[in-house]
C-alpha cells in the first residue's frame, strides 16, 4: 500500500472513530453541548488558554467569522470568558468548561474501557502519535 493511501486511511479511521466515541457516550443532562465547530474551538481554547480569536481562527484553520460566532455561544452558554487589554482580546475556559471536560473524558474512559482491550503501552505510544499530530496540525501558519 502506497504511503499516501496508508496516510488517508489512517485519516479516515482517526476521524470515524472519533465520531463513533461521541455517538456512544450516553446523553447526560449534565454535559453542555456543543457543535463541531464550538469544539474545535474549546480544545485550542484548552490547549492554549489566553489564545485570542485570531489565533485560534489561525490555528483551528476556521474563518474568523466562524470562530466570532462560535466565541459568543460559548460565551452564552458560560464556557468561556473574554478578557480585553488594550486592543488585545484573550479567551480562557471557565470553571463550568473544566468540569464540563472532566466529566466528558469520564464518559470517554468509561466508554472505551468496555470497549478496548489494549495494553497500556500500545495506548500510551497511540496517544503520544495522535497528540504529535495534532500539535503539528495546529502549528500557527506561516
């Protein structure tokens, strides 16, 4: 198999089984919902506190105006708070965002515990490739 196709399907399986963990955690009254691209956002916000939305348009590969909308739902929905200084705007996660991630990555853990059987040193180096990979996809374009 060319390495290009080899690439593609890995793509490919990393996007489907990411899609099919959502689809099967239970609907818990206690978890705010978001859209894709609200995610995408709180996981740079995550990842990069203090970001501004310039960055994280910069480095989630969204239109700005995208993020401007996704940055006020999760402002509505008490996920983020903005901080202004100067003409510099910062976006950070709220408590209610924090615990909103600890209890989804309970579910995540409860979930693939039924559902994987991997010793841990093949998850450790599957998390340690997706985790280099991700840090290179959201690299800030030159």
């Amino acid at each position: 198999m060319p390495d290009d196709e080899l690439l593609a399907d890995f793509a490919d399986l990393v996007l489907n089984v990411g899609r099919l963990i959502r689809a099967h955690i239970p609907a818990a009254t206690e978890l705010v919902t978001l859209n894709e691209t609200e995610r995408q956002v709180m996981r740079l916000i995550d990842l990069h506190p203090g970001c501004s939305p310039s960055d994280i348009a910069a480095r989630g590969r969204l239109q700005r105006t995208n993020v401007s909308a996704a940055l006020r739902s999760l402002e509505a929905k008490e996920m983020i708070t903005r901080a202004t200084s100067g003409r510099q705007v910062s976006v950070t996660p709220t408590r209610l965002a924090e615990t909103n991630l600890l209890a989804l990555r309970a579910a995540w853990g409860t979930e693939l515990a039924h559902t994987l059987d991997a010793d841990r040193e093949t998850l450790r180096r599957c998390t340690e490739l997706l985790r280099g990979l991700e840090q290179r996809l959201i690299e800030p374009p030159d």
